[in-house]
C-alpha cells in the first residue's frame, strides 16, 4: 500500500473498561443480525420461497425470471447463489473505504438498515411474487455480508491477541441464543396461527418480517458503543477498484495468509449451504412439517451457544487451528451420516440437527478469532472484506450446485453427497498452513496456544 496505507489504532486500545464496553457492544450486532440467519434463511424463506415460485410455475414444474427456465425447486438456492456473487463485488469496496476513511459505523448502519428494511419487506411476499421474493433475498444477503465485513474488522480493536477466541466465542454465542429466543416466539405464531386469527401463510410473512425489526432495532446497540478509529489520512475512498487491487497486491506479501482464506473458503462453503438448504432438505426430501424443521433449528441454535463456548475453552487448551480440523471432522461425520436419514422420520433430523449444533458456532467463531491474528494492523476492514470474501465467494457454489442436482436428478438427497468434500477438503488446506509462521509474516505477536 505504500505511503498510502491507513494505519489505524493499535489493537485493543483505550482502558479495560472502555474495551469491554465496546466488546459488550460488538457482541449485540451478532445478536440483531443473526436472526436473519436463522428465522429467515434457515427456517422459513427456502420452503416458503419454494411454494410461492412453484405457485406460480408453468405446467412443467418451471419459471421464468428474466425469461431463464428455471426449476421452481432450485429458484431459491439460484437465488441465494446470486446474492453471494453480488456480495462479492460491494464488500471489498465497502472494506477499502471503511479503512481508508476511519467511519467503518456509518457504512455499519447503511447496510444493516438496507438489509433489515429488505427482510421487513418479505411480509410482502405472497401469492405468486417469487421475483419479489428473489430480490429481496438477493438485497438483505448482500447487505448481511457487507455489514459482517464492517463488523468484524472491529475485533482486532477491540480484543488483544489472547482475548480474542474467547470474544468472538461470545459474539457467535449471542447470535444463536437471539435467534433461539426469536425462533420460539415464530414456533408459537406458527403453530397457532389459527388462535391468533392468521392464516398459515401469513403467520409465515409475519416470522420473515419480525426478523427485520428485530435486525434494525438491536442494531442501535452496537452503533451507540462502538466507536470509529480516525484515520491519519482522509483522502477520498473514490478509488475502490484500485484501492481492492492495491489489497489484493498486498496480500500477496503474506501466502499463508491466503492460504487460511483458500481452506476457510472450502470449507465453509460446506457450512453455509448447510445453513441454507437445510430446511429445504427437511421438507422437500424429507418430508417434515414446518414445525418439525423449527423445532430441528431451535435444537441447533441452542446447542449452538454451548458448542461455541465449549470450543473456545478447548481452543484456550489445544489452540484454535486444532480446534477447528476437529470440528471438520465432525462436520464430515454429521453430513455424511444425513446422506442416510429415512424419511419421515424427525427424530434422526433431531440427531442430526444436533451433530450440527454442537459444531456450528464454534468452527465460525474460532475460523474469525484465527484470522484476526493473520491481519496487519490498519488493514482489518481491508482483509476482513477478503474473509468475508472468502465466507461468501464460493459458497455460491454449494447452493448452485444443490439447485443443479436437485434440476438434474429430481433428489435433495444426492446433493448432500458433494457436501462431504467441502469439509474434506478443507481440512487437508488448513492442516497445511503454519499459522505461527504466518502470524508473524503478519506483524503480530504469536498468542502461547494458537
């Protein structure tokens, strides 16, 4: 970056108070946002996405946005991959002016509002408004993905090195327990619908909708306690695309970097099309009711809060990097063993959800606190729009690749085979990477257990 480069705060800096009040702070963004993750794209958009485009498919079976055959079976998972390829291109613009200009909270709150205002708008979606679903599908990822960027390059600032898996723990198990809470209060609206006087349809929009309120308000949270670290130079951030490759140059001075990013890439690729086409599994392949897939994603983000916590206790024992390749390990035993689920059968589908569970929220939160170790100081947003980059850039794969199975064969159930190889080979590139080593090509000092 040359004479160029915005080098911000030390990490962590300020008083012990100061800095646990912004932690407490950071960990409510996780908390606001999460239930979109949650009520929205794991629980109810994928099936209810699915029954508006097949309501308002031709008499194959297809629809047709922007005049593409498409299956109304995939149309969601196409969806989702399309959100991912748009988040691709805005975060890293979004990360460059973030670090360049010191005001990472007001592009915070843009995109966490665009997305929230998106999800409150699905409470529209009904009838056979499948492209209304679609964009604002496609609008609230994209800004989900944006604001994550933003939000995470704050960890190094606000936790030293050897705070930061226990932190990141934190934030993760925030987000599950807010979207657990919710969750419950969507199983009761679902469930007795009738009681409350709405039809099922509309006990749905009024879940997707929650999702956005909820999203927006708590979102005030961390925008009142985190603070932005002023940037010695205000020059303008207008220069995004030579800003991204003059990040990208960069990151080429530190491989092991980029080596961690290709094995998070893979194998959270495998984490997120969980996350999104579980539900449609469940219930297409499946066949489970709509209750039963709740209760399944209240078991996971329940056991969620204890994984992450639990996983950063043994990260404080064995250090995250081995954490991490044993939780792939389970990953890949829990997926494979979905493969073989009978269907109509819930009580597997709660084995299941709780294999996932109990591996979820650690291996994201620990694959966050690692990478923060293996940033420069003053590129956090910069490289965080890598790893965030990293989360989403090829987990339009997974999505497209399920959606294309499903076209081709007719069955959810083989598209969960590919799923097995993301953690595979996930595994063996993070095994590969000296972390160590790489910590220090970085700058940073090396914590006792990493």
């Amino acid at each position: 970056m040359g004479t160029d480069t915005v080098r911000a705060t030390p990490p962590a800096d300020g008083s012990a108070a100061e800095r646990r009040r912004e932690q407490r702070g950071w960990y409510f963004y996780d908390w606001a946002c999460s239930v979109y993750s949650t009520s929205v794209l794991t629980v109810f958009l994928g099936p209810y996405l699915t029954e508006v485009a097949k309501s308002a498919a031709d008499g194959d079976g297809y629809v047709h946005p922007l005049g593409v055959p498409v299956s109304a079976g995939s149309f969601f998972a196409y969806a989702v991959s399309a959100s991912v390829i748009l988040s691709v291109f805005v975060m890293p613009l979004a990360g460059a002016a973030a670090d360049r200009t010191g005001r990472k909270k007001p592009l915070l709150a843009v995109a966490a509002y665009l997305g929230a205002a998106a999800t409150a708008g699905m409470f529209f979606l009904d009838g056979d408004r499948y492209l209304l679903g679609g964009f604002l599908l496609i609008v609230a990822n994209a800004s989900l993905a944006v604001s994550m960027v933003l939000y995470n390059s704050y960890l190094p600032q606000i936790a030293p090195p050897e705070e930061r898996d226990a932190v990141s723990s934190r934030g993760w198990a925030f987000g599950y327990a807010a979207g657990a809470l919710v969750l419950v209060a969507n199983l009761v609206l679902f469930l007795a619908h009738d009681t409350f006087g709405v039809s099922e349809s509309t006990a749905v929009r009024i879940c997707l909708a929650s999702a956005g309120v909820w999203w927006g308000a708590f979102t005030l949270v961390p925008l009142r306690r985190l603070r932005d670290r002023a940037a010695p130079s205000t020059r303008a951030s207008a220069r995004g695309w030579r800003q991204l490759a003059s990040t990208v140059r960069d990151m080429r001075r530190h491989p092991h970097t980029l080596s961690f990013l290709l094995a998070y890439l893979v194998y959270n690729d495998g984490v997120q099309t969980v996350i999104s086409q579980a539900s449609v599994y469940g219930s297409e392949e499946l066949g489970l009711e709509q209750s039963t897939l709740i209760v399944a994603v209240l078991l996971v983000q329940v056991l969620a809060v204890v994984g992450a916590l639990a996983m950063g206790r043994l990260a404080r024992a064995y250090g995250a990097k081995r954490t991490i390749l044993g939780s792939l390990v389970a990953w890949t035993a829990t997926i494979g063993a979905g493969f073989f689920l009978p269907a109509g059968a819930p009580v597997w589908f709660f084995v299941l959800a709780a294999g996932i569970g109990l591996v979820l929220g650690g291996s994201q939160a620990l694959s966050r606190s690692l990478f923060s170790h293996l940033v420069p100081a003053g590129k956090e947003a910069e490289y965080f729009s890598a790893y965030e980059m990293s989360d989403r850039g090829m987990s339009w794969l997974g999505p497209l690749i399920f959606g294309l199975t499903y076209q081709l064969t007719g069955s959810y159930r083989d598209a969960i085979v590919s799923l097995v190889t993301f953690f595979v080979v996930g595994f063996v590139l993070l095994a590969r990477v000296p972390v160590r080593r790489a910590i220090r090509d970085a700058g940073n000092p090396v914590p006792d257990r990493i």
